[in-house]
C-alpha cells in the first residue's frame, strides 16, 4: 500500500471540504420547525464520540460568511472491514413525537479512486438510541444495531471523483430522514462508516409543528406534529374575542408536515360585532350602526328616525315620537302616528248617514294605515255629547276600516251628531298622543219608524185572533196608525190580507178554522211606514178543540139546572165565569205553545222552523240557536276543502268539562262584506234549530274574534256521492236501503218543522265512519246565490237551480215544497242504487227539462230492486200532490228492510212502466279501437292491465267471457263482476246481430 499517496489525496480532500462548507445554504421550511441540534452554529469542537479512535476525524472550515464550521470525515477505503462510529451528543426531545435529521454530506466515487479495494463503499448507515438522561460513554452504548435502532442506510444521489477535486468542483448531497415516536427525554444520533471516502458536513435535527393560527375565526394553538407522517393531531380552537361558536365545536388537524388541514365548525362574531381584519378579529359596531344577530354580515348604519347609544348596538332605538311595532323588523325606519284624515264630505239622509274622506297628508312613514269613527251623540239641546249606543249600525264595521268611507245607519231623528274619523296606523297605540282625527258635525232628519220588536196573541177563538204589540223602540215621531198584514202560513205572501189599526192591538176575524197564520206588523208617522216585524206565526181554534171546550161546560149547565130555578142565576153567573176560565186557560195554553214557536223551540207535537231572516237583527237569530264558542278551545289541523264562503278544515273542540271531539270547521275568508257574514251565519241559525240523528249536528260558532267559524260534527267519509264512487259495487242492497233510510227519516224531521231543504242532493249528504247518513249544507237552503260558479246551479227565475234534482214546479214557478223536496230524494235514491252516477248523465240541462215535461223518467240502475225503482218513480210524479210523504217512505223503506226478500226482484232492462223511461244508450263497442276503450266506457279502466295481462286483447275474446273468466282476471267486487259481464252480454248479441245481417 502507497501510504504517502493515500495521505497526499487526504489533503486534496480536506481542501475540497472547506470549498463544500463554503456552499452550504438552508432549505427552505415548508413548516414550523424548532431545531434541537444543529452542527452548523457550534463555534466551538462538536465534541462528538468517536469508534475507534482512527476512524471519523473531525477538522474545521469555514463557511461563505467566513464563519468556523465543525465537521467529521473518514477515508479508510483502503483498510477492508470498516465500522467506524460518530456519535452527537445527547440531544432534548422537547416533547416533540417524531424526529427529522438533516444531513449535508459529499461522498467519493470508489471508481475514481486508484488500486482501491472491493471493499470500498458510497454509502453510511444513521441510527438513534433513546435515553431518559445523558448516560452514554465511550462503551455504552454498545457500538453495535442493537440496542441503537436502525433508521436507514444513506446514499450520495452524487459522488465526486478526481477530476473534480482538481477542478474544485464537489458535489454535496442533502438527505433528511426522519424517526418515530420517540417517548424518552432524549436521544443520541450515531453515523456508522463501513468503508466509504466522505465527508458529514452539517448535521441538523428538529421537529415540525403547527403555528398558532386564526381560521374561521378561531384561534388555534401551537400544536406539534404527530408521532407518524400520516397522523392528524386535532387541535381545539377558541372563537376569537366577541365571536361564537356555529354548529359544532370547532377543530382543525395538524399533520405530520406541520400543516393545518380538515378545518370542522366555525366562529362567527356575535350581534353588534363584525369581522375585520381578515377576519382575526370581532370589531364592535361603531355609533351610528347595528348588527341585529350573528352572522358574517357588517355592522348596519340605523335605520332613518334611530340612533344608537353606545358602540356594539344590536338594535337602533327609536328617536322620541318615533315608534316600532314588535313585528317590526330592526332595519326598518322608526314610524310615527298618521296625521289627521283630509276633506271629509257628510251625505244625510233621514236616519242614515255616508261619510267619505280622503287620506291624511302624512302616514307616519307606515302603510297599515286604518280608520276608526267615534260617533257622539249631542241631542237636541245645548247638553253635553255622550258616546253613541250599540244600536247605531256601522258598514262595514267602526272600528279598523280599510278604505275611506263608511255608511251609518239606525241613528235617531232630528238629532245632532259629531263624528270623529280617526287615522290610526301600527304604532299609533304605543305613542301616549291621542290619534290625530277629523270632525263632523251633523242632524238627522226626520224618518220612518222603527220595527216592531215584539207580538202577542192576546186571544184566540174558531174564527179569528186577538194580538196586541209594543210600541217601536223608536219612533221618530207621533205614530198615526199600525199596518197588520197576514196570510195563511202555506201560501204565498201575495195573498195576503191588511188590516189597520189606531192602537197597538188589533182582532183579526174571519179566518179559518186550525189554520197557522202569518202576521207581521208596522207602524206609520207623518215620515211614512216603517219596515214590517219578523213572522209571527199563530193558529186559530180547530174544530175539536171548540168542540172539547162545549163538552166541558155542559156538566156546569146540567148540574146547575138539577139545582133548581132558584140557584138559576148564580148558576148563570158560575157558568159565566167558568167560561171565562176555560177560554183563559185554552188561550194561555195555546199561547205558550205559540211562544215555543216563535222561540225556535219545539214542543211534543209542535214543531216550527223559525227562517233567522225574518229577525230585523240576523245577528240575534244566530245567538238565539247558535252556542258562541271561545276561539281557544278550537284547534284547527287541515284544510280539506273550499266552500262558498272560504275553507272548510278539520280540527279538534275541547270544551270545558268535556273531551275533546274532531269536528269539521267552516271558516269565513278575510275581505267579507257585512251581507256575507249574515248570509254565512245563516246556516248556522238554520242548523242550530235542529236535532236529529239523520240531521248534521252544529256544535257552534265563533263570532267574537277572526275568522268567523261554524263548527260542525266531522262526518270521516265525507259526501255520499264520492263516497260511493270510492266504493263502487261494495254495499249490499240491505246497506243501502238504510243509507236510503237514514236520509229520509232526516228529510222527515225537516219537514215536520215546516223545512224546505230545496237542494237535496247526494253531494248534500254527509257520511260518517258508522256509515251513517246526515242531510247537510243549508247554505242554499233559504236561497240559491246568482254568483255561484258551480254548473250544477243553472239560472232560472232570477236565482240559480240544481236542475237535475229539482221538481218541474219548482223549476218553472219556483214553488219549493216539501213535495219538491220528495222528488229530490227521489234522484238521491237513483244516485245511491248507481253507486254516484251523474243524473241523466251527459244530457245538457235543457234536455233534462225537456224529456221531464214529456213524461220520461230514469230508469232502473243496474240491479236495482223493482220495489225502489217503483218508489222512485212515486217521488218522480208531476202532480206534487200524488207524491208520498216522506214519513210514508220511511214507513216503506222499513217494510223493505224488514222483508229482504221484496228486494231481490229487479227490473229488466225493458220493463213496462206507466212512465216512459230515458235509455242510455248502450255503448256500441264497432265504435272503438281497442279494449282499453271499452274499458273506459263502462268506467271501468282500473282492469285495463288485469285484461291485458291475461290476453283478453280482441274483442272477440272478451265477448266470450264467462263470470268465472272476469273472475280469474281479477275483478273481486261483485258490483264490477255484474257491470262488466252485463256489458259483455251486450257486446256478444251486438256481434251476434251483426253475423246474422252478414249471413
């Protein structure tokens, strides 16, 4: 071995090392890194432990700052068996989990070396060995892989060769490597050489971490990285100051890199703070701005009429006389009362009185500007004005008016007024001011009287009625004379009769015996009449009741007589006055039935509808036979349907002291007139009179808040025509011949109270769970609206008529009965035998009056029993008076139900009645293109698949198809087996038809 050549290439190479320190720049961090040993800034020997002693040396050099550096080299390359050892000083973890080490070093290039061995090498191994202290000595470690741990073999990317030494050109290589975890107090790092020719020029060891940071305004700690490349150290963040936290608690994930990642939940500053600064920091709102709630959104400058108080406003207060409402929202301007109304013209006429103005000139910045009218009554004289009573009528209404007009009504004659029109707006109640208003000042006129409250039968005899009545409750003036007009209760008020009177009380003779008569009642000053008084209605004396009160007095006249001539006069004397008491307890007795009348009450025997607009107040009808509900106990839950007059909703009513009970709600729509709140409440006093299983039941009312409701019994199945059509062929004849049953015993009961319902229809017609019928929807019953868009409802003398339903004489002279009423439940019964079948189908409404006129009738639906259509055909008579009563067909329809076997006859096709019969037409199945078709004609389309699917496709094979084929293609109910076969009969004799004519 050439030992002073080997020398003289050393010091080449130590030459060559100073140039590489020379060029040591730092890598750029990607990280927090905190360094826990760097060989670079040691100014002093590194001091590091050597194995063997010959093996690593360490040399100084300078850096390009001129700057001492330390660093270790060995170049035993010609030596075989190399294991030569540096070890660092003991090194601080300083809590960090996982370790890089960065490594500067340059390598020779074995090939560039001459005559060297094999055993030269261009790589060295890194290790490191955990200590809770600096226990190490110069044997302890062992030098050896076990106990340090292997972290891996390092290679040069780069070697330099002798070329390069002469040309000074070195090439330095840069590795890092890390370790991990580590879980001791410390560590020591050693470098094992096993026969490489190189040089460790900087060693640098540290440990990445997370900096503090802020991030969706939160701050985040210093956090270390994890103990593996791959782990995610969750750190907890803490909203900044005036910041709050939104959804979940907030996280980031610190990785093995030192960088933040997974960002979870978030800050945002609170109300009266916004983000600035990038969003490090919550500022809080400046005067003169808010921020309502929290959020991301910038501080808001007030609104006009507010300011703020102090920095950090939620909200901008109201500047004095300035005001909000609670639903208000806080970015809207603060508002002010309205000025007073403008221009108000007065319009007299006697009693009455129309007001109109125009809007006042300043609205207080809102646009819920409404009106109130204070009405003070003056008198005649110089007195003070006192607030108006309850009878004076405002319309719409006093209180809350929309537009600028009201009309007045009831006040008294030849009396001053002043009428003070308030504006009023959303903020008006919160201002300590009164509302700002307009004055007028007015006189009535001089007009008619009032209405006659009340009428009493004083006395009653075979042939007439002695009645007497108040005064009107106002006058207005002397009254001249009274007006009574009277007619028999069955017949039109144009037949009726006058009589005048001077006083209140008046004896009306030659009427007929046990007839009800109506009476009403008007008085009459120097201004004209005033309007007529409610019907009164009251009845003469029969002839058995005149008869019964003689029989009752001959056993006085007799035993009088046996007395003798002498008692003769006391006898004629006790026979006077036990008239006089028979009469007064037969007129007492009958006027206290006739007072259950006129109540709306019914008493065994008597019962009498009461029409609620025959009261001068409809309101008091509604009173009377309505029970006024608290809106509390009302719980509305869906709207099910649209009526006339609004939305018809299910909901539930718990009154006190009682479960609760599901009940059905009629609702009146915002925006109603004064006429359709009367006329919506109508149906409500007609219902409440009523009480009848078969009757819907009214619970109440609801009139004294918004909306105005009428409450009803809930009826789950609805209307009985859709109910049926639902239900298509699955009752029994017996089911529904009681349905039948039920709705005629209903119909019975009203017309025993003197009811015509004029618009019975299955529609009308409400089922309930137990399939139970109730007659229902009075609404029409009084009168049928000319707006109602329904065609069912066509015009006809000035009002709008179910054709189909309704009787010839009601269609032509309007005369509604209880027999028309028959006729009507006539086609209910034909709608319940089809299963709610459209009456006379698709004829235009004109075609059913014409084929009415010329006798035709429905005829028969499909099984119908020959005994029902026979009745139906009795309801249908054109003479009203040889139609049944329908207590008689509730007499035959019990016999039915009683008797089953009356019902299992059913009428043929071509049956002979006395009545021609309409045919519809039978559906010619030539006229259509497929099966499907067919299907559909006979309504019954729901099987299309059920056919296709078991190739009943031609009309060739459906016409041969027997009851158990409609069977096996799925058709279960009974009444769709029968329609369909019917029709399938059909179609076979119209193909048979048309083979014969061929042949």
């Amino acid at each position: 071995m050439n030992i002073p050549a080997v020398y003289s290439q050393m010091a080449t190479f130590t030459a060559v090392m100073n140039i590489i320190r020379l060029l040591w720049i730092v890598a750029p961090i990607w990280a927090v890194e905190d360094v826990l040993m760097d060989s670079t800034t040691a100014t002093a020997e590194l001091g590091w432990t050597i194995y063997p002693s010959l093996g690593w040396e360490e040399v100084s050099g300078y850096d390009e700052n001129m700057n001492t550096i330390r660093t270790y080299q060995v170049c035993n390359v010609f030596d075989s068996s190399q294991n030569n050892w540096v070890r660092t000083k003991y090194i601080r973890r300083r809590g960090a989990q996982r370790i890089h080490v960065e490594m500067k070093f340059s390598v020779r290039d074995c090939s560039s070396i001459p005559n060297v061995p094999g055993s030269c090498k261009e790589t060295f191994n890194l290790y490191y060995f955990e200590a809770d202290s600096d226990t190490a000595t110069k044997v302890y470690p062992a030098w050896m892989e076990n106990p340090w741990i292997k972290v891996d073999t390092i290679a040069a990317d780069e070697s330099f060769s002798q070329v390069d030494l002469g040309g000074r050109v070195m090439k330095i290589n840069r590795e890092v490597r890390s370790f991990g975890p580590v879980s001791r107090n410390g560590f020591y790092l050693a470098f094992q050489d096993y026969g490489a020719c190189m040089s460790l020029i900087a060693v640098r060891v540290y440990y990445r971490k997370c900096p503090r940071v802020v991030r969706n305004g939160a701050v985040f700690p210093e956090t270390l990285s994890g103990a593996e490349s791959t782990s995610l150290v969750a750190a907890r963040g803490t909203c900044i100051p005036n910041g709050e936290e939104v959804d979940v608690p907030i996280k980031l994930y610190c990785n093995g890199d030192g960088e933040w990642l997974v960002p979870i939940g978030r800050c945002m500053c609170k109300a009266g703070h916004e983000a600035a600064e990038n969003g490090t920091i919550c500022r809080a709102c400046p005067s003169g701005f808010f921020k309502p709630s929290q959020g991301d959104q910038q501080c808001l400058q007030c609104p006009m009429n507010s300011r703020t108080t102090n920095e950090g406003a939620t909200n901008c207060v109201c500047r004095n006389g300035y005001y909000r409402t609670d639903s208000d929202p806080v970015q809207m301007p603060c508002t002010t009362m309205p000025s007073a109304p403008q221009r108000v013209i007065s319009s007299v006429n006697e009693t009455s009185l129309r007001l109109v103005w125009s809007p006042p000139r300043e609205s207080g910045g809102r646009e819920d500007v409404v009106y109130n009218i204070i009405c003070k009554s003056c008198g005649s004289g110089r007195g003070a004005c006192t607030r108006c009573g309850d009878n004076v009528q405002f319309v719409p209404r006093q209180l809350g008016l929309t537009e600028p007009q009201v009309h007045i009504s009831d006040l008294l004659a030849h009396t001053q007024y002043t009428f003070e029109i308030q504006a009023v707006n959303g903020v008006s109640d919160q201002s300590p001011y009164s509302p700002q208003f307009a004055a007028v000042n007015i006189t009535t006129n001089q007009a008619a009287p009032s209405v006659v409250s009340i009428m009493h039968q004083v006395s009653r005899a075979i042939d007439s009625i002695t009645l007497s009545w108040s005064q009107p409750d106002q006058p207005n003036g002397v009254i001249l004379d009274y007006e009574l007009q009277y007619y028999e209760k069955n017949l039109a008020e144009l037949n009726s009769s006058v009589l005048r009177s001077q006083t209140n009380t008046a004896v009306v003779r030659g009427l007929k015996s046990g007839t009800i008569y109506v009476f009403q009642v008007r008085a009459r000053t120097v201004a004209g009449f005033g309007r007529f008084s409610g019907k009164m209605y009251f009845q003469t004396m029969t002839e058995e009741e005149y008869n019964s009160s003689l029989q009752e007095k001959l056993p006085l006249i007799i035993g009088s007589a046996a007395a003798g001539f002498v008692f003769l006069v006391a006898v004629i004397v006790l026979v006077i006055v036990c008239n006089r008491r028979g009469s007064d307890r037969t007129d007492s007795e009958y006027t206290d039935k006739l007072q259950h009348y006129t109540s709306g009450h019914m008493s065994p025997g008597m019962k009498i509808y009461i029409d609620p607009f025959t009261y001068e107040d409809p309101n008091e009808a509604v009173r009377e036979f309505a029970k006024e509900i608290d809106m509390s106990c009302v719980k509305i839950e869906q709207v099910i349907g649209a009526g006339e007059f609004g939305e018809v909703c299910s909901g539930n009513l718990r009154l006190p002291g009682k479960r609760e009970i599901l009940v059905a709600i009629k609702t009146l729509k915002s925006g109603y007139t004064e006429k359709q709140r009367r006329d919506f409440l109508s149906e409500a006093s007609i219902m409440g009179q009523f009480d009848h299983p078969n009757i819907i039941h009214l619970e109440g009312v609801v009139t004294k808040s918004s909306p105005v409701m009428i409450i009803t019994e809930f009826m789950e199945n609805g209307s009985l025509d859709s109910f049926l059509r639902q239900n298509d062929g699955q009752f029994t004849v017996i089911q529904l011949v009681g349905m039948l049953r039920g709705i005629a015993a209903g119909m019975k009961y009203l017309c025993d109270m003197n009811y015509v319902h004029r618009d019975l229809a299955a529609r009308n017609i409400l089922v309930n769970s137990n399939l139970v019928c109730k007659v229902s929807d009075f609404g029409l019953s009084r009168f049928l609206e000319d707006d109602t868009s329904d065609p069912t409802y066509t015009s006809a003398l000035g009002g709008k008529i179910p054709i189909r339903w309704t009787a010839p004489e009601a269609i032509q002279y309007r005369k509604f009965t209880s027999s028309s009423d028959v006729w009507s439940y006539g086609i209910v019964m034909w709608e319940v035998m089809s299963y709610g079948e459209r009456p006379y189908w698709d004829m235009s409404n004109q075609d059913v009056i014409n084929a009415i006129e010329q006798d035709y009738r429905l005829p028969p639906p499909m099984d119908c029993p020959n005994a029902l259509h026979q009745l139906m055909l009795d309801c249908w008579q054109k003479d009203r008076n040889n139609r049944p009563k329908f207590s008689q067909i509730v007499n035959t329809l019990d016999k039915m139900i009683r008797n089953p076997n009356s019902l299992k006859a059913t009428t043929p096709l071509s049956s002979g009645m006395h009545l021609p019969l309409l045919d519809r037409s039978t559906p010619d199945f030539s006229s259509f293109n497929c099966v499907d078709e067919w299907l559909d004609a006979i309504k019954m389309g729901q099987y299309k698949e059920n056919f296709a699917n078991e190739g009943m496709t031609s009309f060739d094979a459906v016409s041969q198809m027997t009851m158990e084929d409609i069977l096996r293609v799925g058709v279960t109910l009974a009444g769709h087996q029968k329609k369909i076969f019917n029709s399938v009969q059909m179609m076979r004799a119209q193909m048979n038809q048309i083979q014969s004519v061929e042949v």
